[in-house]
C-alpha cells in the first residue's frame, strides 16, 4: 500500500501554484524558494513521529550533505501522544498547561521557522479528534504566527497498524484540515510521506522503521530544499553519513535532555523543594548542545569539498 490516494486534492495543488505555497507536487514544488535559508533555525512540533525522527536525524543529516552552508540548528520538540491542543505535554497540569509547556520549550528553540506534524492522534481518537483538530492547529499557527515565525506544516499519513474505526476517512480529514489551516494562514503545507509504502514501518504499523525513517527524512529534506529527492539521495550516498547520523543522535539527545530532563518532577514541579536548587544546570546543556552542532556543520562542510 502506498500513500498515493492520500494527496492533496487538486484544487490544494492549483491554489498553492497560484499564490506560492508549499505543496509537495513533486514538479511544483522545486520551482519555488527554499523553505530554509542562512540564519534559520528549526523547530519540529509534534506527537510521535515528530519525537522519533530525532533518534537517526536523517532530515538533518541529509539537509547538512546537500547545503552544508546553510548551518540550520535543529531542535526537535517533538513529544510522544501529543495533539495539537499540547494534551501530551500537561505532565500532571491541564490540556492548557500542555500548550503553555510547548512555548516554554519554545522560547528555548528559539526557531525562525517551525515545522508542524500533527493529525496522527487526531485521526487515530476518531471523531471527536477530527473535530477538535481545525480549530486547535489554526490556534497553534496564529500563535506562532504571532511570535514572528514561520509555519511549515507537515502532512499525516495514514499509519498500517491503527485499528480506530473509520480511520481512513479520519485520516483524510486531518489532511484535508492541515491544507486548509495551511492557505488560511499562508503557509507551506509538505507531504513528505507521500512516497511511503507498508514496508516503511515496524511490524506493529505504529512507527516508521528505521529504512522508513530514512526515506522519510530524505524526502522531508527534499522538501524543505526544494530539490528533488534524487538530488539529496545522491548526498546521502556520502561515506559520512553514518558517522553524521551518530553526531545528530547525539546532539539531539543532550537537546531532549535540555528542554526535557529526567528528573523535572524534583527540578521543577511539585518536588522542587528537595533538588530545586539544581535546576540551574540543565541550561549548561545549551553550549553543549551548540558545539556539537558545529561539528556537524564542519564534517558536513569537509565531506562536500
């Protein structure tokens, strides 16, 4: 199964042509201006698939090999669940703690530009979900809006293991409602699952494998260069991918424990009182974080020459 029955429908496609927005035609979209240029920086927002693509960076690394002088900092602020009211995010709070959370974590991105994957819960909690969907992504958009940055969203796509009744249809209006926040706002809208088939995903059909995970990241890449996939596939053939793909993991991983650390009920909530005094250090993690970014920057910059 492919996720060819799920593109946009035509009159998205003919809109975002006539008024520049991102679409994901493969023949439409690489005649536009990048998404991404020098002095970005990046924010993924999202539930699962967002958190997970941080753990191979294939994006990031792909991104790097094709333009290493772009010199985009990724930060992933993806969180497992999550929706875009932020009900993942509340911790032991509100849905309205949740969305407070997400631009806390925010302010410590500070991106340019965010990406925006959500529908995947939504489609998967069934009607209720599909409702409350418009109305919570157009708030997040106008709110980021609001904060001078600019919106990407991302496509959902229909995942192989989901058993909610109805859950194509689900499905197709998540998408249908991205693409509309998207031209209400005037924003890119990518569907960069769009050449995913069911072997791209774990066994269960909840997750991307890590050939899907890849597949997807070089196709976001892609997208988000306005290039075709050929060209940054081509990159990716580099003998150091791998060894980048390392380096992302692990900078995303001193960054998750930056914006998310382990022990937060004693740092920062009701147990503050017994290791609060220790709250203070989880910034330290900030320079860290930079300074390996550079040396991915730099390994990309000598493989290119």
């Amino acid at each position: 199964m492919t996720h060819a029955s799920l593109s946009l429908p035509a009159w998205t496609l003919l809109f975002g042509l006539a008024f520049g927005l991102g679409t994901s035609s493969p023949h439409a979209a690489h005649a536009a201006e990048p998404l991404l240029k020098q002095g970005d920086r990046l924010a993924l927002i999202g539930g699962t698939l967002v958190e997970s693509l941080q753990f191979q960076g294939d994006c990031e690394v792909s991104l790097a090999l094709a333009r290493p002088e772009l010199r985009v900092p990724f930060r992933n602020l993806g969180w497992s669940g999550d929706d875009a009211s932020g009900t993942a995010r509340r911790v032991f709070g509100s849905t309205a703690d949740g969305y407070a959370r997400l631009f806390t974590d925010l302010s410590t991105a500070n991106p340019t530009v965010a990406l925006i994957g959500y529908g995947w819960a939504e489609a998967s909690q069934g009607e209720s979900g599909v409702a409350a969907f418009k109305p919570a992504l157009l708030r997040l958009g106008k709110d980021l809006q609001e904060r001078q940055i600019r919106l990407v969203f991302l496509q959902p796509f229909e995942l192989p293991g989901v058993r909610t009744s109805g859950y194509a249809d689900h499905m197709r209006n998540c998408r249908q409602i991205v693409a509309e926040v998207a031209t209400e706002l005037s924003a890119a809208v990518l569907d960069s699952g769009r050449s995913l088939t069911e072997d791209a995903f774990d066994q269960a059909g909840l997750r991307l494998s890590a050939a899907g995970k890849r597949k997807f990241g070089q196709t976001l890449a892609a997208d988000l260069l306005r290039q075709p996939v050929a060209v940054i596939q081509a990159a990716a053939q580099q003998p150091d991918y791998a060894v980048l793909s390392e380096q992302v993991a692990a900078k995303n991983a001193l960054f998750f424990h930056r914006h998310r650390p382990m022990n937060e009920t004693y740092l920062f909530l009701f147990r503050k009182h017994e290791q609060g005094n220790n709250a203070p250090e989880v910034a330290s993690f900030e320079p860290l974080v930079e300074s390996a970014e550079q040396a991915i920057w730099n390994s990309a910059q000598t493989s290119k020459r």
